[in-house]
C-alpha cells in the first residue's frame, strides 16, 4: 500500500503539471487529430473529408475525448492527462511485477517525467501517448498470461496490442515485443491467440471503412501513399539527421538516461536478471526500432520508447539499493532513491520555465518556435465570427488547427500541404485536386501561412499550385486580415481595413483572404 501511495503522488505532481498547461494553444498533429475528429463525429469519414496516413483509430480516441471533455484544447488536454495518468499506473504495475514495489514506484516516476518532456513533445497529446495505454495494458494481460495458460487473456492482449496499432502504425513494436517473448518462450499457441488478437481491430478498421465504400481510400492513404513517404528518407539520411534530434532530446533527460543505460547492462549481464531479461531485452529492442520506421525520428516517436527507458532505470534503482543496504541499510537505499529524485528532478528543473512559469502562448513559442501555433487561434476566432456554419474556408499551408478553432469545413481533403510538395510520386496529382477544389467550392476565406515549416517544400517537387495560387488571389480574393509574427515575443495582428493594402514586416506571417464577391 506505502507503494501505491508513491505512485499517487506522481500522478499528481505530473497532473498538477499538466492542468497548468491546459490552454497551451493546439500544435498541427493536434489540430489535425481534433478536426477529422469533429467531422467523424458529424459522420464524415476520414480521408474522403481530410487526407493523413494516419490509421484512424486517433481519430476515434479524439472524437471520445471530444465528446466527453469539450471541443477546445483544455478538454484535449484534460484527455490527455487521464490517459497518461492510467499509462504511468500500468509502467507501475510493470515494474511492481518484474521488480518489485518500490521499482515499480520509481519506473513511474521515471516515466511520468519522460513523458512530460517537452523536448519529446509530451505536453502535447500526440497519438504515440494515446497508443501506449493499451499496448501496456495488453503486456500486462501478456505477463499475467504466460503462467496460467489462459486463451482469453492471450486473446484479449492481442486485441490491446492491435487497439495500439490502429492508433499509432509505431506501436507495431507492441506486437513485435510480444510475438518475440512468446517465441523464445516456446508458446506457440499463445503467440497465435496474440496474433489473432492483433488481427481484430485491423479487420474491424477494414469492415468499417469496406461497409462505407471508402476502403479504398484508407488503403490508399494509410498503405500507398504511407509506403512513398516513408521511402522518401533513406537509412543514410536518417543516421545524418539523428544527432540533430538526439541533440535536442538527451541534454532534457541525460541522468534518465544514464540510469536506463545502467539498468540495461545489468539486465544483459546480470544473471540474477535472467527472467526479467526474458521480457525487458524483446520490450526495449522493439521499442527502439518504433523510433527508427521511417527514418523521420521526430521527437515524439520516442515516447514509446519511454516505458522501457523507465524500466531500465528502475533496474539501476534497484541493484544500488540492494549493493548498498547490506552495508548501509536504510540509508543505502535513501541513496538510491536519491539518485532517482535526482533524475526525475533534472527533467523538471530542465523544463521548468515551460512547467512553472510560462503563460500558454509563451509555452507553444518555447517548445515549437516559429511555428504560428498561437496565431492560429486568432485566426480561428475571426474566421468563425465571420462565416455561416455552411461556409467553406481553405488554409493554403499546414496548419489544420485554424480548422478546429474556425469550427469551419475544408473546402479541400488537403488539410496539410506537406504531401503536395513532397518527392513522392502522388505530389503532382495532388496539387491538381487541391486546384480543382478551390476553384469549384470557392471558398468564401483562405488563409495563406507564410511559415517555411507549414511546408518543407523538397527541391523535387512542382511548384504550379503555388504558381497557380498567386493568379488565384489576385483575380479573386482581398486581403482582409494580416498576422505579422516579427520576433518570438511579438506578433502584429491587423483585421479588415487594417488589413487592406498591408505588407508584412517579417518573414513568417499569415495572411487572411475574402474572396471578392462574397463580402
């Protein structure tokens, strides 16, 4: 029971944390998640009403979220908490069962503050947190499984593991860490009720979306055009950009760190460790390679690594306190609890103008910079006050969180522009149904996001929609709104006559469009 009370104040310290930053304007992954949320909610599908590769079971875990907690980014993030909350109770109970309570304890610990990293993107609820809960859930039905030999738990694991997938494609590592435990633990019959466990929210996904007449869009999406992109990076230009990404992740949580990197060579060369191996050596390899698909390595792709990096650490934890009580007693493991508090402390203390003292605005600039994330809730605001709930607006750039705030449909299925100027071969087929949709819905705003990461434009791609879209607005639309972002603390904001005839001071503006002849 004392450990279950560890745990609680972890919860409610990393709660107390993440209700302060409830407000924290949307990023685009949330934006994104909440607007296709919102219409499958209306009862549009995804990818017939707004293009992702994403499989679309975050779409069903937003439009929940939605439903019960509000449509604005407090409600998401409110979401969010419950579910990171439930998460760190399940590292616990990991732990608890592989180590022992008080480990279990300090793999919460660990993993509550990991996966409140800003340098990870934690504080935003990216679909990677959403995908964890239940493939935890489904190795904790795993390990409590093996021994007894039960079908319906086996099955039931399997079906948490597929529930990951359909959330987050990298949470695949769920059942690859499964089906190697279970091989080299000779348990074929279990690992083909895993597998047929695995296999049903897939089926389902599929049914659904065959039922609706729109399977082959989803296979386009989530299969076709996910296969281009993943291939437009190579393992050679992943290894480049790796440092980067690591350079801006491991100075956050470096004594974390260390401790897992301890952890882990104990795990390996203790033969006490031996069973715990079984599981944590398949679980932590798996989990890399999720960081690794791709060869992207965006920073909240290592939030599923976060559950082993916590056990690992919670193995460190343990075998100092145990080489230091024979001799010190309770003082030896005061000191290992010590160096735990100082891990957990370190990523606090790192973070700590984002946990503890910046407003919300000032936050998304911390953690996202030059990202026009806070002016897109202005933005958002002026187009909802200005249309009907019939009016279509159009974003020309990657920012489908004005779409949420706007309360607005797409005039397009192109919510992100990223696909259009990628080096893949759909881009140019893409730009043309972007073109065609514009001038056939002839939206009555549009919004134009001068910002270079609104879209990465590779040096490969066309360029006729940008060409296109220059002649577009000069024959059909006005300049009705300017948002001039000229340092990371000011941004300038200028509406209607303000507005006309304006030009930018900066670099990184947004700026709103009226068409003509629908003032």
């Amino acid at each position: 029971m004392k450990a279950w009370g560890g745990v609680t104040l972890v919860i409610i310290a990393a709660g107390l944390i993440r209700l302060r930053l409830l407000d924290v304007p949307l990023d685009r992954d949330e934006g994104e998640y909440a607007y296709i949320a919102r219409l499958l909610l209306a009862g549009a599908l995804p990818y017939a009403s707004a293009c992702s590769m994403k499989l679309p079971g975050i779409y069903a875990v937003y439009a929940g979220v939605l439903k019960t907690f509000g449509e604005t980014p407090a409600g998401i993030r409110l979401g969010l908490t419950l579910v990171t909350s439930a998460s760190t109770v399940c590292v616990f109970l990991l732990g608890r069962r592989l180590l022992g309570p008080w480990p279990g304890v300090a793999a919460a610990a660990t993993f509550a503050a990991l996966t409140l990293s800003p340098a990870l993107l934690g504080t935003a609820a990216n679909a990677e947190h959403f995908a964890v809960l239940p493939g935890l859930i489904g190795l904790l039905l795993l390990l409590r499984a093996a021994p007894s030999g039960s079908r319906g738990v086996w099955l039931a694991a399997g079906v948490l593991f597929g529930i990951a997938l359909v959330i987050k494609q990298h949470a695949v590592s769920f059942v690859l860490c499964a089906v190697i435990y279970l091989a080299l633990a000779h348990a074929r019959r279990a690992l083909v009720w895993v597998l047929a466990g695995a296999l049903v929210p897939v089926a389902a996904v599929s049914l659904w979306f065959a039922a609706a007449g729109a399977f082959r869009e989803l296979w386009f999406w989530t299969v076709t055009y996910a296969s281009a992109y993943a291939s437009i990076r190579s393992p050679a230009d992943g290894l480049n950009v790796l440092p980067e990404i690591l350079g801006m992740i491991v100075p956050f949580c470096f004594v974390a760190l260390i401790l897992a990197g301890v952890g882990a060579v104990l795990t390996v060369g203790d033969r006490d460790l031996r069973p715990v191996a079984r599981f944590l050596v398949p679980f932590t390899l798996t989990s890399l390679l999720s960081t690794v698909i791709g060869f992207y390595f965006r920073p909240q792709y290592f939030l599923l690594l976060t559950p082993a990096l916590a056990l690992l650490a919670a193995v460190a934890v343990r075998a100092l306190s145990e080489r230091l009580r024979p001799r010190l007693g309770v003082a030896g493991a005061a000191i290992a609890a010590a160096v735990l508090l100082v891990a957990v402390s370190h990523i606090l203390w790192a973070h700590r103008a984002v946990f503890f003292e910046l407003g919300p605005d000032a936050v998304a600039r911390a953690i996202y910079g030059g990202n026009p994330f806070p002016e897109s809730v202005a933005v958002g605001r002026y187009l909802k006050e200005r249309t009907g709930a019939d009016d279509r607006i159009v974003v020309i750039g990657s920012e489908p969180e004005v779409y949420f705030y706007a309360r607005r449909r797409a005039g397009t299925r192109y919510i992100y522009m990223y696909p259009l100027f990628e080096n893949q071969p759909y881009a140019a087929s893409m730009q043309d149904e972007l073109i065609r949709d514009v001038e056939t819905v002839a939206p009555r705003f549009v919004v134009y996001v001068n910002v270079p990461t609104s879209w990465l434009v590779s040096p490969a791609a066309p360029r006729r929609m940008l060409e296109w879209f220059e002649g577009y607005r000069q024959a059909h639309l006005e300049q009705v709104g300017l948002v001039d972002m000229l340092t990371p603390q000011l941004t300038l904001v200028y509406w209607d006559g303000d507005a006309r005839g304006k030009t930018p001071r900066s670099n990184l503006w947004l700026a709103v469009y009226r068409r003509r002849d629908a003032s």
